[in-house]
C-alpha cells in the first residue's frame, strides 16, 4: 500500500504531467461536452470534492468523456456493467482514519490520526452495459444555457453577500480585481470591463473565495496577514481561490474562457515542485471556500439561522443586481472616456485593447 508522501506525489505528478501539456487543471471547461460538469460517484450520486474533482475532470476532459458518472470497477459490476478490457482507471483519494492504540488521550481512548490513501475508478464510458442515466445521451444532456448559469451564478453571489453583511462588494476600480482582508473589501470590475458574464464571474468568485477566509467566516490560516508576492502563503492562498472559483464555476454551469499564458503555467509547476503536498491540502481548502462562498443550504441553516436560504434569494439578489447595472453605467462612461482620449492621441497604450464595453 502506497504511503502518505507517495500518495501526494502520485497526485502532484498527475497535475504537473498537465501543466507541462500546457492545462491548468483547475481551469478545465467543464461545459465543452454535454452531460459535463463536476466528477459525480456512481454509488452514492453525489459530487466528488477537493482534488478529486480535478483529478477526474482533467481525465474527462482529456478523454472526451461526456458521462461526469464515475465509479470503481466493483461498483460498475453490481450496476450490471463491465469495464472494458484495456480501459485504465483513475485514482481518488480519500483520508482514512487510523488509531494509535499504545497512545492513549486523556479520556483513555487511542489516539486518532489521518492517512491520505487512494483507489482507481472508471468512467461510465469506459464501461458496457451500464444503466442509461450514467450514460445520457446528447440530447438529453445539454448544459444549462448561458442565461440559466449566470442566473445561477448571480443567485449564489447574492446569496453570500447576504451571508456575509460586513463585506463590502465594489466595481469602483476599473483596473484590477482583488480583496482587501484589511478592509473586508472585494473590487472586481463591473460585468461591462469583461470579455463575457462567464469570465465576469469566474473573476468575482476568485475574489469572493479569497474574503471566505477572513478571520470573521473561514478564519483560513494567512488570509488578512501581510504577505510579499510570490512568498508560500501568498502562492498557497491564491491557489485555494483559483481552486475554488473553479469549483464554484463547475456548480453553477459556467466557465471562464480565459487561456492560461505560459508564465502563468511556469510558475504553478514551480510552486507544486516544491511542494508535493500543497495541491491536495489546497484543494481541500478550497472545497470549504467553495461551499461557504456558495452557500450550501444545509450550512446556512447552522450558520445563519432559519429564514437565511429565502433571505439570500431575495434582498441581497436583488441589491446584487441593481449593483451590476450600475457598475455596467459606469463602465460604459469609463470606457468612452478611454476612446475620446485615443482619438486625441492621448492613449495610444490603449489602442490594442479590445473595446469591453460592447
């Protein structure tokens, strides 16, 4: 049986083999195939979390699969399939908990300890004689249209803002996207400076996952401490947000179209070189990110009490959209104001950029 550090190594060797084929894991474009969109286990129905959602999307989108149906061969057997002879599987992982029976805790019960352990599994695709629903056809399995996944996205925005009242949620700046755990303060610039609503969001719940870690919600280790860019809790912080807005994406049905540049790529497999074990515990991070930022309704009853879910689904939903057809009104004035001064040849900087305001 592999060890803990194998198991990490396995796993950062699988991510780092697709950054070098030049893939962001975390940035797969979940809807490129019908009947996509997050990993799903077979035996339970429910979706893979942490790295294994990466792990598997990564193999389904590299093999074309259009099933997100996944499970061990045992499991494709009971459902009355076969796996076909030559299919190779997949590893999951999971944390199996282990007891130290010569070291007891203060009440006399053994210690208790995690060991990070894998198994493979297979897509329903790799598979005959599976029942039709892990195998929809295409027809059946068309993604949610773009306006059904942005209404979703702008629902699950309302919804944590709602949750999260102290924040403060702005287009004021133009020019960049970022979060100030000093002022609990997100900026993202306005739906009109993106190149789509996907890409709008996929940058807003970046943001959004970096303020879920504030010392008042998450509490995550660094987030609201100084750091210098570039330094190991900055690079692990920035890739729990770009795990988990991958993951928020995935759920709500859109994706970003935003291609990783080289150097963007360069420095990920760096950053995991050094670090075998960062990739795992970041994704199991940014799992918890993902479902505080999206609200998941079985937490915001513990958290927020009864009446949260209608609350978020309404005030806050709608303060959310009044904010974005004022952050698009002033984009559209920032943005004339951008041509007049290209016209008077005062921005020739500007003159490659696209015009985002259209």
């Amino acid at each position: 049986m592999a060890s803990n550090n194998q198991v990490y190594e396995i796993v950062t060797q699988r991510i780092l083999d697709a950054i070098e084929r030049g893939v962001a894991p975390w940035r797969i474009p979940w809807k490129k195939a019908p009947g996509s969109g997050l990993p799903r286990s077979m035996s339970t129905a429910k979706a893979y979390r942490g790295i294994n959602v990466f792990l598997l999307g990564l193999q389904g989108f590299t093999a074309g699969y259009t099933s997100p149906w996944w499970g061990t061969y045992n499991h494709v057997s009971e459902l009355g399939g076969q796996v076909r002879r030559g299919e190779k599987a997949t590893p999951v992982v999971f944390w199996s908990v282990k007891e130290k029976h010569d070291d007891l805790d203060e009440q006399g019960l053994p210690e208790r300890y995690f060991v990070l352990r894998y198994y493979r599994v297979f897509n329903a695709e790799q598979a005959d004689g599976l029942p039709e629903r892990f195998c929809p056809k295409a027809a059946e399995a068309e993604p949610a249209s773009p306006s059904e996944a942005q209404a979703r996205a702008e629902e699950a925005v309302g919804r944590y803002l709602a949750r999260a009242p102290a924040l403060t949620f702005t287009h004021a700046r133009a020019d960049r996207a970022y979060y100030s755990a000093r002022e609990d303060l997100v900026n993202v610039p306005s739906l009109a400076e993106h190149r789509s609503a996907d890409d709008y969001y996929s940058t807003v719940f970046h943001e959004l996952a970096h303020s879920s870690g504030h010392p008042s919600r998450l509490g995550r280790p660094g987030v609201g401490e100084p750091h210098l860019f570039g330094d190991e809790e900055y690079s692990r912080e920035e890739l729990v947000a770009e795990l988990a807005s991958a993951m928020a994406q995935g759920t709500v049905g859109i994706e970003s179209t935003v291609e990783p540049s080289a150097a963007y790529l360069k420095h990920w497999a760096k950053v995991l070189k050094g670090d075998p074990r960062l990739i795992v515990n970041a994704a199991s991070a940014a799992q918890k990110a993902a479902d505080y930022v999206l609200c998941a309704e079985a937490d915001l009853g513990e958290v927020d009490g009864p009446g949260a879910v209608e609350l978020c689904r309404s005030g806050a939903v709608a303060s959310h959209r009044a904010l974005l057809g004022e952050g698009d009104r002033l984009a559209r004035q920032a943005a004339e104001r951008r041509r007049r001064r290209l016209v008077a040849g005062t921005g020739n900087r500007l003159a490659t950029c696209p015009d985002l305001s259209r």
